[in-house]
C-alpha cells in the first residue's frame, strides 16, 4: 500500500496564480484532511471531509477551496494565490470517530507564492 | 475555541537522558490526545496517544500523562537516542468534533 500520496512536492506559483494540490489514499479511509503547517504555528486544518461528496470548513478556509468527488481523492484548491498561502500542505486521512483515530499523513506539498 | 499550547519550543538533550514535553488544552470537552512525530522532510506520524478515562499510558521508551483536571498533558522519552530527534505534536480533540487541534511543536535534538 502506498498509503497517503501528495502531488505535486513543490510548487511556485505568481501571485493571482491558480493550482490544485491532489491527495490520494488507498486505504478505504472515510475521513480525509488538509492541513497547512507553517513555522511556530504547528499544523491547521483548512478543510476536511467525513466522506465522498461531503466538505467541511476547518480553522483557516479563506481562500481555498476542496473536493471529495471520489472517496480516495481529495482536492485543494487556491483560486487566486496569495504570498500568505505560502506554506507546507499536508493531506490526512483517517478510518473512523471523528478526529479521535490515527491520521496518516502524506509527505507534504511545499509552496511557494511569489 | 479549543486552544493547544505546546512548551518547550526546542530541547536539546545528550543521548542517554530523558525528554520532557508538556501541553496544555482549554476545552474541557476534549477527550483525546495523540502525539506525533515529524521527521526532517516527512509527514508526522502518531507516535501514542491516550483517552481522557487514562492517567498514563506507555509503550517502550515513551509515556504519555495526563492530568484532567489541570487540564494539561506530557510526553516522556527515556534513555533517548539520536533517531529521537524531530519535532513533536501534541492535539486534542473532542468527540463532537472532527477536528485535531494541534500545538506549535517542540524541536527535539538528541546530542550523541
């Protein structure tokens, strides 16, 4: 099993740019996570999903946006990128209750907004 | 909101030793606390995590506590070795919620 896969690894974008971070999993997970981490701040959820077809706003959603048209896929978008969406992305996923069960992470998505 | 803060921001320890690493949360509610370890270039991964029916739970060289009622939550490393060094996360989070709260991380660095 590959687990959590994230593409692409790094990105540049010009500010106003758009993008979609992908994250996959193949371990039948319901519950899935996008997690942004940034020096001193630890990790913040921008959005997540408790299942196909279903999105949820996290603690810091401005500015993105997400998908879950299939259950092993879940999409991160930025419309029109900022200099503050500069960060590391993390993508999550879990089986079952409601945050109170191991998240596996995937390796991350580095960006950079100029 | 639920808030976790996360002390000491770095520690630095000779291989050998013990490390400490303590959080605090402010949901009373919150009844599950994970922590994770972040390796250099990778995601974090659930190293022990304990339920709020628990004290204390332990798994080798590491140990979590907790203390309910002063609401606060400690991760213990013994007889540390180099390949401990990382960063580490202590959450929270509540069975009404979805969500982990994480704190702002500790930078561990094992000296040999």
């Amino acid at each position: 099993n590959a687990g959590v896969t994230q593409t692409p690894k790094f990105r540049v974008l010009k500010t106003g740019q758009s993008m979609t971070l992908l994250c996959a999993q193949d371990m039948n997970h319901e519950y899935m996570y996008w997690y942004r981490q940034d020096p001193g701040m630890g990790l913040r959820l921008i959005h997540y999903s408790v299942g196909e077809g279903t999105t949820a706003k996290g603690e810091v959603p401005d500015g993105y946006n997400v998908s879950r048209l299939k259950k092993q896929n879940f999409l991160l978008g930025l419309e029109s990128a900022a200099p503050s969406q500069t960060s590391v992305y993390f993508c999550a996923s879990s089986y079952d209750r409601r945050g109170q069960e191991t998240q596996y992470f995937g390796p991350g998505t580095r960006l950079l907004v100029l | 909101g639920e808030n976790v803060e996360q002390h000491p921001s770095t520690l630095s320890v000779q291989e050998g030793d013990s490390a400490v690493i303590k959080c605090t949360y402010s949901d009373s509610a919150s009844n599950y606390f994970p922590w994770y370890k972040q390796e250099l270039g990778k995601g974090p991964q659930l190293i022990i995590d304990i339920r709020s029916n628990v004290g204390e739970k332990k798994d080798q060289r590491i140990a979590v506590t907790l203390n309910k009622t002063a609401k606060h939550f400690s991760l213990h490393i013994t007889e540390t070795q180099p390949e401990d060094s990382a960063v580490y996360f202590c959450a929270a989070s509540k069975g009404s919620s979805y969500k982990l709260i994480f704190g702002s991380g500790t930078r561990l660095l094992v000296r040999p």
